[in-house]
DNA sequence: GGATGGCACTCTGACCACCCGAGTGCTAAT
DNA sequence: ATTAGCACTCGGGTGGTCAGAGTGCCATCC
C-alpha cells in the first residue's frame, strides 16, 4: 500500500469535495481523477486515511469528506500555489492605486480581497505601535487643553486631547512641538524612549512636569491597542456559502462583530516561510469560527510590517486560490503604502 | 360592516403574525383577541382587507398576512407607542454616558440600538456640513504641504492635505490660522462663505493666492459627502430572522454592504411629527431591502440636526417597540452630544 | 343590512411505505 | 498489494393517504 498512493487520494478527496460540496466516493474518485487502480484499491487507501483521522464519512454508505486536520495536511504539503495571471495583477496594482488617502487605500484593498477570493475579507489598520511616525502636532484648543495629532508614514492620522496646566507660554509649546518632532520622525515606538527622555531633560526643571506629561500621553496613545481598527467586506459572501456551515452562518456572523475576536485570531497566527498563515476550523479558538478558516498575511510600511490582511470563509475553501489572493494582495498594498 | 372593527381586526392580525410568523386564520383571530363575533363574520372583514390590498394569503386555504400596505396602515393609524421603562432609560443613558470620544458614543449607540431592537443598527456619522465648527488647524507636513485638521462640535476630527506654493512664511500661516478661527468657530457650512470671503480680502493681493486654495480646500471638505461614514451592529441579528426571507439573506447583506445604499436611504427618509420615520417593505428603492422594513430618526449636536440612526430588519418586525428604541437613542445621544 | 351558522371545497404538511442508487467493508482469488 | 465480487446499509426521492386549517358562499336570523 503506497504511501504516496494515499495522499494523492487525500488531495483528490479535497479537490473534489471542494469543488462539488459532495461527499465523494470511491467510484466517482477513480473516475474523475486518472488513478490507475480500481474502486476497491481506493477503498482500502481510504480506510487508512480515516484511521489517520484525514477524512470522514457524514454517515454510513456515504461518501468521505476530509476533516479539518485532512484540510491541514493538504495546505501544508499537497497545494501547490496557483499564481495569479499578470492581468489580474495588474488589474489589483492599478485598482490599489487609485486611492488617494490611506483609508481608501484600506477600503479598496479589503473590497478587492473580498472579490477575489469570494469570500469575507478583513485588513487591520496599520497600527500605531509599530509605524513609524512623520509628524507630530500639538494644537492649542483652550488655555489648558491641548489636541496632539499623530501622523504615521503610512499615513495614519491619530488624534489626542489632553489637558495641561493653565498658562503654558506659546513659545514653549513652540518648542516642544520643534524638539518632539526633530526626535521623534522616522522612529517607531520601540526607539522612542531614550530620546523622548532626552527631550524632557532639555527643558527647564519648572516646564518638565508638563513637558513630561505630553510625553506620556504620547507613548500611551502609541501603546494603546484597543485603537486598534479592522474594516471588513463580503460578509454576503457567507450567505453564498451557507450551506456549507451546519446550521446558521449566525456564530459566524456574531464572532465577525466582535472586532477584538478578530483581533486576537490575526494576532496569534504564526506565518509560514512563505509569509502566509492559515488556521482551520477548529485549530480557531473561538468557537463561532470551528466550522470556518482564515488564510491570513502581514503587510508593510517602511519595510515593517505594520499589520495583516485576512480572507476568512468555510473550511470547503479554495485554499491554493485564497492563499494566492491574499499574498498578492499584501504584497501590493505594501508596495502602495511604500512609495 | 363596521369600519371600525375591520381596522381592529387589520390590527390583531399585524399583531398576531408579528408574534407568531405563522398566517392567522379567522377561527384563532376570535379566540385570541375579544371580537365578540363569530368567524365567519371575520372571513367578511377579511375578503374586505384583502380587496383594500391591505392584507394577502400565501395560499388558497391559508391564513391572512399583512401586506407592506397593511403594514404601513397599522403604523400610521393603529400601533400604539411602547414607552421604555424607567429601568431601560436609565440604563440607556448610562451606557452612552461612559463614552470616552465621539467613536465610543457612536459605537455604542449602535451596539446598544442593535441589542434593544434585536436586529441591525446602522449609526450615521454627525455630517461635517451640517455640524458646528469647534477650532481648525494648519500643520505644516513639509516646505509645499499643509495637513489640515478640523475638529467640530460634536468631537468630530477631521484631516486633509493640500499642496501650496513653497515658501510660505511662517507668520502668514499664523495669522491665517488666527483669523480663520475667529471666524469660524462656532458656525455651520451654511453661514461660512462671507466670513470665509472676508478671510481672504484681510491678505494682501500677494498672498491671497495661498490663503484662497487653503479656503477652498476647507470648504470642499465640508461639502464633501463621500466622507459620509456609517457604522452598523447586530448583523447577526439577521440570520436569526432569516426565516422571514422569502430565500436567502444574502440580498440583505449586500445592500448593507453597499455604505452608499444605506446613506441615500437614510437622508431621503421622511419624518413625521413624532421625529421618526418608517420605510417598510416595497416602499424602499433598493431591491434587496424589498423584504425589510428601516426606522430612522434624526440625531442633533448643538441644537440641529446632524445624522440620523435607524434600525433595520424584516418588514414582519414590532414597529412599536423600534419606534421607541429608536427614539430613546436617538434622543440620549443627542443629549450626550449636546453636554 | 349586517351578523351568523352551515357546508362544500381546497390546499398544505405530516406520515408512511417503498425502492433505487451510491457507497461501504469483507473475503477470496490473482 | 491489488482486485473482483458480494452482501449490507443508509439517505433521499416518489407516491399515496389523511387530517387539519382555512376559505367562500349561501341561506337564515335579528
């Protein structure tokens, strides 16, 4: 009994089962696909497939239809990419282009992700903590409240208010915001401290109370994670796919709304060589996502990265497909959010 | 045949249906609401309803159901306002009240919308154009571009660059930041362009080149309705309603998609004197809102109307009991805007 | 003239029995 | 190791029947 016999059954299995959403058999198989051998021979390949824990069959004299660590072998060592044409590729690189600000550039990549791979799209905003920032403005708007306006190389605009104490002379906030800037542009967050520090020293010790207060709430607004933001497209797409999820796309649909879900899942994803993560069905935590997977990629700005982009949708996917769309995707949002 | 008992018996049939999903035949009409007639007097009044169009059966042999028509009568004519208890009131406002910026009050009005009516709420974004300016600001980016930031007064912020001639002098962007403040702080887009225009003749010729694309940037910003944003909770609400498709909820989702869609149904809805407005059914443009029903009202900032909330959900909804939720938002969220 | 009781008619949906086809596992033969 | 053959299982489609809910209409009553 070959063991590279078995695995081909196991990547015919998924490849029709995806595409027929039909629990497939061991006639149909040898049918379809050019396996020189007979009906009976796959029987046995399968049994031994089903021992593995690859495949399952819904209910006796039914087909078999792989299980999700079946999906995890066949991504990890049976597809093999599927590379977009170069008029796809242009299509998406002139359709990314276009956006004239970095929420449209969001907007149109997860837009197009959704398209592409027919199924629920999410891109996290570049995130604060690990952007390199171009500017910093602090703007008066009382005697003892200021606005403080971050802006990131990736062309995120953050907003603050903070109060301070009455009477701040105009000319050392004129200052700070000279010295704050000349230290802070180009950095990201992680090599922010010691000069932060510095500039703090530079002013006399009656001003550093309200120097240093600017300052904290500057690293605070940089740390916060919970302005982390998603925007997501295609959850129609579900509804498509419904009948793919036991009974509602409804769990689905609630773990979709909680953004911290969301957040989390495409925080802990590991990447592989390739950069692209996968998790299926049940390797999610959350348990609204047992019957779904998420292909997922990070990408960048100023040569970090800055966040992910994901493509989330049954475990039935076109996982070759997804994972093509979502690389391709990242990669050119990178480069947008490059030049 | 009185005129008043077959409004009655449109009303207990609306009733009914809303609360069972089943159509309601005469005989269990009698027995659960107190029409002291008999059946067959009902079956009258019926074939009087459906001849008015104001009430249809899926079938021959099957019970009546009501019509958008039917629908739109029983909320005109015959529901009765559902006020919320004191409890949920209270609870209400101090939900809203814990909101820390402008995106926190409007996320949790949606989530909170979405939570009372058991079904999506969408949460218009307070309208630049028709919002209260609170302070603008001009940040230089580089030697030939300006960031500009506008902050309203409902804690909207605001952002847009803009290229001018390089060179300017610091001092002029001063004083141009000065005097457009002062003029227009604390007004609307509409009462802006005298002002505006006396902004610019205060220059001298030389400069008023800079200072008049710096003005029409700002104006074009406020003007610009694509900025218009939308956030929307309680989606999943709609798979558990999804029984009250005719097929799939896939149209619903889409249209919801479409930000676009839900904006132009927003503003175009009509109030009526009680401040709420009802498109049920048919009577909305969009084809895949054919089967759902919206309730909107409008929201203010600082005394006027500024964007508007609603609920949305299958035409076979309790408009009461939205109607109310609805209002009590919309009414607690202005409040908090205005304090 | 509106309300009612009676009656014949219709349609849906549930239940049931049945059978066909696809698929399996096992065993014996190659 | 592969294969052919065979007995077995199960789901799903088909068709028939039946009860129930509901209707429309007509004659009758107040």
């Amino acid at each position: 009994m070959s063991e590279d016999r078995r695995l081909e059954v196991l990547r015919a299995i998924v490849d029709d089962y995806v595409r027929t959403r039909e629990p497939v058999g061991s006639r149909t198989l040898v049918e379809r696909h050019r396996l020189n051998v007979s009906p009976a021979t796959i029987r046995n390949d399968m049994a031994a497939l089903e021992d593995a824990g690859l495949i399952a069959q819904p209910h006796t004299s039914a087909g078999r239809v792989p299980t999700d660590k079946g999906y995890r072998l066949f991504v990890d060592r049976l597809s093999q990419v599927k590379p977009l044409s170069p008029a796809e590729q242009r299509a998406i690189h002139a359709f990314l282009e276009d956006a004239v600000d970095l929420d449209d550039v969001v907007d149109r990549s997860v837009r197009l992700l959704a398209q592409l791979t027919h199924q629920v799209a999410v891109v996290q905003y570049p995130s604060l903590r690990r952007s390199a920032l171009r500017h910093l403005e602090l703007v008066p708007m009382a005697t003892d409240r200021l606005l403080m306006v971050i802006i990131t190389e990736a062309g995120r605009v953050e907003q603050r208010a903070l109060d301070v104490p009455e009477g701040v002379p105009e000319h050392t906030l004129g200052e700070l915001r000279a010295r704050l800037n000349a230290s802070v542009a180009g950095r990201r967050l992680a090599d922010l401290t010691e000069p932060l520090d510095q500039v703090v020293q530079a002013f006399p010790v009656a001003e550093q109370e309200f120097v240093r207060r600017v300052v904290r709430v500057l690293e605070e607004t940089l740390a916060e994670t919970t302005e982390e933001r998603i925007v997501m497209a295609g959850t129609a797409n579900l509804a498509r796919s419904g009948l793919d999820f036991a009974h509602t796309i409804r769990p689905v649909l609630e773990a979709l709304e909680e953004q911290v879900v969301l957040l989390n899942l495409l925080s802990e994803m590991a990447e592989d060589a390739a950069g692209v993560a996968v998790r299926i069905g049940h390797e999610n935590e959350h348990a609204g996502l047992a019957e779904t997977s998420i292909v997922a990629a990070s990408y960048a700005s100023g040569g970090q990265p800055v966040a992910r982009i994901g493509s989330l949708g049954p475990t039935r996917m076109d996982y070759a497909g997804t994972i093509s769309s979502v690389r391709a995707v990242a990669r050119y949002l990178s480069r947008i959010l490059a030049g």
